[in-house]
C-alpha cells in the first residue's frame, strides 16, 4: 500500500470515528475501495465483532441528533435508509410516539412568530410540518393549540 493510502479498515474506522455508521453505510461507501473479493465483508465482520459496528448506536445516534428537528415518519425514513433491522426501526419509532406532538410543538415555535391567521398561512404552516415527517393528526393538534381564543 503506498504511504498516504488508508487501508479498507483504516478508511472503516475513520468513518466511525466521525459518527456511527450501519454495516449497510459502510458497504456502501467503501464498496469502491475493495482491492479483492470479500474483502470487505471480512473488514466489516471483524469491526462489527468487535463492537465497533453497532445497529442500536445508529439507531439512538440518529434519534438523538433528529429527534428535536424531524417528526417520527422522517426518522423512520432514515433509520430505513440506513439499512436497518425492521425490528431495531420499530423499537424506534416505539419510543419516540409519547413525544411526538412536544416536539412538533417546539418546531413549529422555533419557525413561526405567531398562529395561522387564516387558511392560506394555515396550510403553509401545515406544509412545514408535514415535511418534517410529522403526521396529520399531529400537525392538526399543533395548529388548533396555536389559534388565538
């Protein structure tokens, strides 16, 4: 290996050090690296027998850092993405739902000055919050909470 070329593992664990990573990212990423057969497979085993690789990590890194911005459904979407167990996803998403209309709350609070004051500011607000991943029934509770008297 020339001197200033990372190994497929040195590359692995760098991407690691900077934030946790699903097997799936990593093969991903590192895919184009790969200088024989199964050699990362065998990289990405060793790193995950050894604890550096950890789904529930992702899965709590991700909540952690999105939780205060984005509704259930765009968490869902990128715990997915992630590549993911269905199960870790739901276990997620499980514990997120007694906060979910809090949190829409405070993200509608950080984004706008004052309640809808008529249809058109409504949907516009309605539309911020659905892009969010906050789902109707939530983003409905968040407007009428938000109606002057």
């Amino acid at each position: 290996m020339p001197a200033g070329q990372l190994s497929l593992k040195g590359r692995a664990l760098r991407l690691l050090s900077g934030r946790e990573h699903s097997r799936a990212e990593l093969e991903r990423k590192l895919a184009g690296h790969e200088e024989e057969p199964g050699q990362l497979r065998r990289v990405l085993d060793d790193l995950e027998g050894k604890g550096f690789i950890d789904h529930r990590r992702v899965a709590d890194s991700v909540i952690h850092r999105r939780a205060g911005k984005l509704g259930a459904a765009r968490i869902r979407q990128e715990l997915q993405a992630k590549g993911l167990d269905a199960d870790l996803v739901a276990q997620a998403m499980a514990g997120l739902r007694p906060t979910e209309l809090q949190r829409a709350r405070e993200v509608w609070r950080r984004r706008f000055e004052h309640p809808p004051r008529d249809m058109t500011e409504r949907a516009k607000q309605a539309r911020f919050l659905a892009a969010r991943g906050f789902d109707g029934e939530v983003i409905r509770r968040v407007l009428a909470g938000t109606e002057p008297g």
